[in-house]
C-alpha cells in the first residue's frame, strides 16, 4: 500500500460516517413528518427541510419515497432488535421469568416511542418475506430463553415448540389493541405485565 491510500483510507472513512449520519438523519425526518402529516399528504420537501438537507441531498440517499419507507421499516427493525438484545443483557444470567419480561417490557417500550410512525406504517401492504424473517428473529430470541427455562426446571417441556408463537400473538394482538383504543384503560407497562403473567401462568412448571 502506498502512502497515499494510507492517507486516504481516514478520508474515505470520515466520508462514510457521515453519509450515515446524513442518512439516518433523514430516516429520523421522514418517520416525523409521515406521522404528522400522513403517507399521502408527506411531502419530501417537508422531510429535506426537517432533517437540515437539501431536497438533492435526500435524493441522492434514497431514490424515491418507496425506498424511503422501506428504508424506515429495515431502520425500525433493527433498532428493536437492538434494544432487545440490549435488554437481555443485564438479565442474561437470571431465570427465564426475568430475561422473559425484560423481553416483553422493550417490545412494548419500543412500540411506544414509535406509535404515532406505527399507526402511519400499517397502512401499507408489507413485504411478506421480510416480515418473515423479523418473526423468525423475535422467535428465535425467545426460544433461547425457552429453552434456558425448560433446563432450569421452571417451565414445562411439552409445549417447547409453540411458546415462543403463542407469546408473539399475545404481544401482537395487545399492541393492535392499544394502536386502535388511544384511550385503552392500561397503559403499555400494564400490557406487558398482564400478558406476562398470563403466560407465565400456564407454561411455568408449579
């Protein structure tokens, strides 16, 4: 390697960060903007102005709406993922009852911080492969912690295969509810401890 590609690696780097930056600047933007004004009435000017770029700038990250949205989803998943295993963390060594609400509680936290988005994503038809496979992440955590349980001796054996679905439809279906009742009567904590305790109720060995 000569001296100059030594000296321009840091450049190239440098570039690199803040092209993320930029990018993810605009997703931040553009998740803001879809929620106060809606998918349809959204305009991309809106979303240049709130991220701080030039509406060329927002072009050249991503080629049009659809790619902004879908950029949005990808960006969503990963974050939750994220804080999911950041959740984990701390708990990682603790019985599967603690590691299951750590999981529960960072779902419905998530969901939270991104309601007004969510209420606006859901309007559209979505990949199904690509939600496929953010299912199979989801079940794939929880069986871990499945299956630390069943070691353990605190959760039964036999219903190994269909825990980590049944715990995801009951997540789901709760976090439909509270996007359809603003005015539901347990905040999204209350969700999570109830659904929990249900569970818990029937898989945990007595």
């Amino acid at each position: 390697m000569n001296r100059d590609s030594k000296s321009e690696a840091p450049v190239k780097r440098l570039r690199s960060r803040m092209k993320e930056a930029t990018a993810d600047a605009i997703l931040a933007a553009a998740a803001a903007v879809f929620a106060r004004d809606g998918l349809h009435a959204a305009k991309m000017e809106s979303i240049a102005e709130q991220a701080g770029v030039s509406v060329g700038t927002l072009y050249n990250h991503f080629t049009d709406r659809a790619a902004l949205l879908d950029a949005l989803r990808v960006k969503r998943r990963q974050v939750m993922l994220e804080r999911l295993d950041a959740a984990q963390a701390p708990v990682a060594k603790r019985p599967a009852r603690e590691q299951l609400r750590a999981f529960v509680t960072a779902v419905f936290a998530h969901a939270a911080e991104q309601d007004a988005f969510v209420r606006t994503l859901v309007q559209l038809p979505e990949d199904p492969a690509r939600k496929s496979r953010m299912m199979a992440e989801l079940h794939r955590r929880l069986t871990v912690i499945i299956d630390r349980g069943i070691k353990d001796g605190d959760i039964r054996a036999e219903g190994r295969a269909f825990y980590p679905a049944l715990l995801l439809g009951m997540v789901r279906g709760a976090l439909d509810s509270l996007r359809e009742d603003a005015a539901a009567s347990l905040p999204a904590a209350a969700w999570a401890e109830e659904i929990l305790r249900v569970f818990l109720k029937g898989i945990e060995v007595e």
